[in-house]
C-alpha cells in the first residue's frame, strides 16, 4: 500500500475546522427556531400594550386627581349636605321627616356660630358636620390665642343658636304650630345644656376665661344628669369630658409662659364672659318655660 502524506497546511485546516465546530456550537445553543422568536415578539407586545394601558390610566387619574383637587371647596360643602342628609334620616326615625329637617337647621345655625366667631379671630374654620344623635362638630386648627378669644368662639354657638330657637318660637305662637314650638323647646334646651360649665362643651370654653376651677363642678353635673338619666351619650360626653378636662388641667398647672399668657384674661373682659354667659342661661330657661307644649307635635 502506498503511503498518504499529510502536508502541514492540510493539517493546519484539520484542526481549525476542529477548534471551530464548538464555537458554532455555540452559536446554535442560542438560535431559536423561527415559531420561538413569534412566541417571544408576542409576549413583549403584550408587555408593552399592558404597561401602556397602565401609563394612560395613571395619566387619567391624575388628571381627575387635579379636577377633584380644584372641588375641593365644594366637597366640604357636599361633606355637609350629606352628613346632614344622614342625620335627618336618622332623627326621622324617631321625630318624623318634618321635625327632623328643623332640628338639623338649629344645629345648623348653633354651628355657623362658632364658624362666624373663628373667622373674625383670623381662625379659618370648617363647615359642620352632622353626627347623628351626637350633634355636629366643626373643625378649626385652634380656638384662638386665648382663653378669651376661646370663650368668644364658645358662646356665639349659643346666642346665634338661641336666636333660631327664638324665631322658631315667635313663629310658633303667631300661627299655633306646635311642630315650631316643639323645635324651638328643643332649641333652647339644646342650647342651654351645652352651656354647662365643662369641656368641650360651650359653657367649659366660657369658664376658661371666667373660672377654670368650674370645670370641676360641670363634670359633676354631667355624672348627676347620668345617674338621673341613664343615657349612653351621656356616658360618651363623660368620657371626652374627662380626657379633655385632666388635658387642659395639666396644662394649666403647667406654670408655662405659653399658658400663663393664655389664660391671663383682664377683669372687664372676664366680667363682659359672665355677664353674657348667666344671661344667656336665664333667657334659655325662659324660652324653654315659654316654648314648652303639653300635647303631641304635629
């Protein structure tokens, strides 16, 4: 047999085509077939479709967020219709639709009190807000810079809200309505209940200027009316009553600048509080007394 002879650069090609088959290898591991390569292009513009959806949403809210922004104001105004609106179904359940309308307009005009007094401090308030059989509440972020400033924000809750019983009761005794002599009882003696001596209610705004010891004594009366007339909101005014009275005690014992000068309050403006504050409570005894009607409401 006749022997080959292997020429060096055949060699040479040899073994090059032998190091690159892994190389192609390689290559092959990361080339996918063309049905692959569909899949994939399909997933990424289903991801790209979503998250596209998700931009334009977002964009969406927070245009909407911007509009909602620009009612804000008118918002708190539906924030108290609806309260309202709550309230009066809730009272009706008791009083009928008719007495229920006028018992939340009182509340309304006792409220709004409150509100004209924190504007002309330069304190801006919020609207009322109904709570059903608790009243309203509105939201203020102090009650001024003073105990006399506070005892002036407290009392014109009662005098407008005294004014309504009023009107109500001389509408009353023009016409004979005792659906307007009923609401104008219930207005006064609204009223003059929360002209007892203890905070948060009225009367313990008006005694931070006049008499804070007096506190005490409202406290007392609120436990009394309790146990005299077992009442679960009378249980809940005890206890914001004694959370809120040991607060500000403490901090009018606190014999800091900040409260000695809060409750400095000159000896013709303390005597002007109690002048206003016993009046009051004597002309709400006799509306109440003028006011009062022995048979049902109609």
């Amino acid at each position: 047999m006749e022997p080959r002879l292997i020429w060096p650069e055949t060699a040479l090609q040899s073994q090059t085509h032998t190091e690159q088959e892994p190389l192609s290898a390689a290559l092959d591991v990361h080339a996918q077939p063309s049905g692959e390569r569909t899949a994939s292009r399909s997933f990424r513009r289903r991801v790209g479709s979503a998250l596209a959806g998700a931009g334009a949403l977002a964009a969406k809210f927070a245009a909407q967020l911007k509009a909602l922004l620009l009612l804000l104001p008118n918002l708190k105004l539906l924030l108290t219709a609806g309260t309202a609106l709550v309230s009066i179904a809730a009272y009706a359940m008791l009083w009928g639709w008719s007495f229920a309308i006028g018992f939340v307009a009182l509340l309304f005009i006792h409220e709004i009190g409150h509100v004209i007094q924190l504007r002309r401090e330069g304190i801006s308030a919020s609207a009322p807000t109904f709570i059903p059989f608790l009243g309203a509440v509105i939201a203020s972020r102090s009650l001024g810079d003073s105990a006399a400033a506070e005892a002036r924000v407290g009392l014109a809750g009662p005098i407008l809200g005294s004014a309504g019983a009023g009107l109500c009761l001389a509408i009353g005794e023009v016409t004979g309505s005792g659906l307007l002599l009923g609401l104008a009882y219930v207005g006064f003696l609204i009223n003059l209940f929360n002209l007892i001596p203890v905070v948060p209610l009225d009367g313990g705004r008006a005694m931070a200027a006049m008499a804070p010891g007096l506190w005490f004594l409202g406290f007392g009366a609120i436990i009394a009316a309790a146990i005299v007339f077992p009442n679960p909101f009378l249980l809940l005014i005890i206890l914001f009553a004694g959370f809120e009275l040991w607060r500000r005690w403490q901090h009018r014992r606190s014999r800091t600048l900040q409260s000695a000068a809060y409750y400095r309050v000159p000896a013709r403006t303390r005597m002007l509080v109690g002048v206003v504050y016993i009046s009051l409570i004597a002309l709400l005894a006799a509306g109440m007394d003028a006011s009062f009607v022995s048979r049902a409401i109609t």
